[in-house]
C-alpha cells in the first residue's frame, strides 16, 4: 500500500502540539494520526502516548470499539499514577459516551463504567505526586454526575456490558 514518512525527532514536539489543536478541533482522528506519526519516531515519548489515549477517548461516542484500543494505550505509560489516572478517564468517557445515546440500559451500564473510574481516581489519589490533586477533582466530578442525572443508577439484577480488566 503506502509507505509512511517519518518524522525528525526535531519536529515532534510541534507535531504534539498540532494534535492538541486538533483534539480541541473535535477532530481527534487527525490527532490520532499525528500522535502515531510522533510515536513512530520516538517510541516512548509520553506526551505523545497522552495525548494519543485522549483523542482515542474522543472517538467513543461514534466507535465504542476505540475502548480497547485505548486501553492498550494506558499501558504504555511508565508511571503507575498516570496509569490508574488515564484508565479513570477511560473508564469516565465510556460512561459519558453510553449516557450520549441513552438507551434504556445506558443508565445503569454507564453508574458501573463510572463507578470503576472512581476507583481508578482513588488508587491515583493514594499515590499521586506532591500538589497534584487531579485524581481527586476526576472522583468529585464523577461523584457529582452520579448524584445530579438520576438514570444513573446500579443495574438491579440485569446482565451489563461486561467492563474491561485491567
């Protein structure tokens, strides 16, 4: 097919902040491209992993498949903090994304997805760097949507998507 181009080491940190844009675009698959570009050139490079397990987060509402994906994504962090913190997020925007289609089931399925995030915030909370309170600003928005949208609830006896492991 298409062999791809590789970028210098010199243009990554410009490419990173072209994908931001995009994120903030709403156009998280040209972000995706630019961070797997990024990473092609520097493999480890986390602002580049971040930033791509965002714009994988973005696309949840229209391909919930982009999970697992994610998912994949968080490992590649080095840090255990930002690996319980990014997998809240993931956890956050899955709930957020079956809410978008309100189903009859989304309610409960989405209490379960948040519910899990809250205890990846927590497990972020307990080891998180001096003067980093994001974990805890994460749990409290999380506890907040629970407690305002009232089709968030547990499922009362009712098989739901099955959540991912870690």
């Amino acid at each position: 097919m298409f062999e791809l181009k590789t970028l210098s080491p010199e243009a990554v940190p410009r490419a990173l902040a072209k994908a931001e844009r995009y994120r903030l675009l709403n156009e998280p698959g040209e972000a995706e491209s630019i961070c797997l570009d990024a990473l092609a050139t520097d493999s480890d490079n986390q602002e580049a992993v971040v930033t791509l397990l965002l714009a994988l987060t973005d696309q949840f509402i229209g391909n919930p498949r982009r999970v697992a994906d994610a998912c994949t994504t968080v490992a590649r962090l080095r840090d255990d903090y930002d690996r319980a913190y990014y997998m809240g997020i993931v956890y956050e925007r899955r709930a957020k994304a079956l809410l978008a289609h309100e189903t009859p089931r989304g309610g409960s399925r989405a209490y379960e997805w948040i519910r899990d995030a809250m205890g990846y915030y927590e497990r972020a909370e307990a080891i998180r760097p001096l003067n980093n309170d994001d974990a805890l600003l994460r749990w409290n928005a999380c506890a907040r949507l629970i407690m305002q949208d009232r089709h968030l609830e547990p499922s009362r006896d009712e098989p739901s998507e099955p959540l991912l492991s870690e």
